[in-house]
C-alpha cells in the first residue's frame, strides 16, 4: 500500500481493480489544512485519464505490472501476430486497439516489452528508435531550401514519414518511435 506522498509519476497503482499510471503529480497545502496530493491518473487499460486528490489519511494499493519480452512476426488481415521468445510455437495475436500505430514500425521478429497485469498484456513498448530501409523516395527537387524543405518517403515497414531532400532511396533512416520523426541518417 502507497500513502498519499508516495504516489508519484511514474507508479502504478489500483483503483476500482484496474491499473492507473501516475501521469502528473503534485503535494500541496492551502492555509491552514492538511497536505493534499493533486494527481492525474492515466488508465493502462482504456488510456482515460482521470484527476485525483488524494488526502493525508488515502492510501492505495500498488499495481504489479510485470514486463516481458516478445517477438513480432507479422501482420495480416488486421491481426497482428506475436510469439514467446524462448517458444517460437506458442503464437498469439493482439488487438489492434493495443498495438495501435506502433505496428508501422516493426520488422519481422523485432522484440517488443509488454506490460502484464493479472497476466493479461495491458500495453506495449517499442524501443526508443529504430533503423529502418527507405523503399521509395521521390527525387529532390531543387528550389527554396531556406526553409528546411522536406519530402514523402516510404520505409521498408509501409509508414510513410516527412525527411530531408538529401534522402534518396536504399538509406537507412533511424526514427524516433514515440513521435513518428525522422532523426539521422545511419
């Protein structure tokens, strides 16, 4: 159990069974009453986000999120299909709605960490970035640069991203997972 000073960013707690991820929190005392904790409270199951106050006497319960690591192995039809590392046997699919857009940017047997509660996979993270092949770019077109001028590529994945002009086709892009940007160059 957290006492209402330990429920921080970044901690996990229960709420009404389900997981909550401390999205923002912050202590404070107005005049003469007691300390309270302000928070926002982000679901791990619907991705709500919920304000909170908790009082010197609230305690809640914390939330034991396991992490593990899978494969991925491909994408058809609208299912996604993944695999236990150690039993490449043993494959399973997931949700759209849980893997999302961060499909675009997995190659065949990239390895994911997913987030367990109860056993049950709530979440799912990428790594920070990834290198991936440049399919198709169209030729730069000589003009106003002073401005950053950029263009349309498509990676080996099929996501389409916004790069520099110098880009041709065969580069390999490293890319930022979380905001879909083009970082370097490799």
């Amino acid at each position: 159990m957290l006492s209402y000073n330990e429920i921080g960013v970044r901690k996990c707690i229960v709420l009404e069974g389900e997981p909550y991820e401390v999205v923002d929190s912050h202590i404070f005392r107005m005049q003469q009453r007691k300390p309270q904790n302000k928070t926002k409270l982000k679901n791990l199951l619907s991705g709500r986000v919920v304000e909170m106050t908790f009082h010197q006497s609230d305690k809640a319960e914390e939330a034991e999120i396991d992490y593990k690591e899978i494969k991925y192995l491909y994408s058809n039809k609208g299912e996604h299909w993944f695999c236990e590392i150690a039993d490449p046997s043993a494959r399973f699919t997931l949700p759209v709605a849980l893997v999302g857009e961060k499909v675009m940017f997995l190659k065949q047997n990239s390895v994911v960490e997913v987030m367990l509660f109860n056993e049950k996979i709530i979440g799912m993270h990428l790594p920070a970035k990834v290198d991936l092949k440049v399919t198709e770019a169209a030729p730069a077109v000589k003009g106003d640069t002073a401005q950053g001028a950029q263009k349309q590529v498509t990676v080996e994945t099929g996501a389409t991203l916004n790069v520099p002009l110098f880009i041709k086709e065969g580069d390999i892009l490293r890319i930022n997972t979380e905001t879909g940007e083009y970082v370097e160059r490799m």
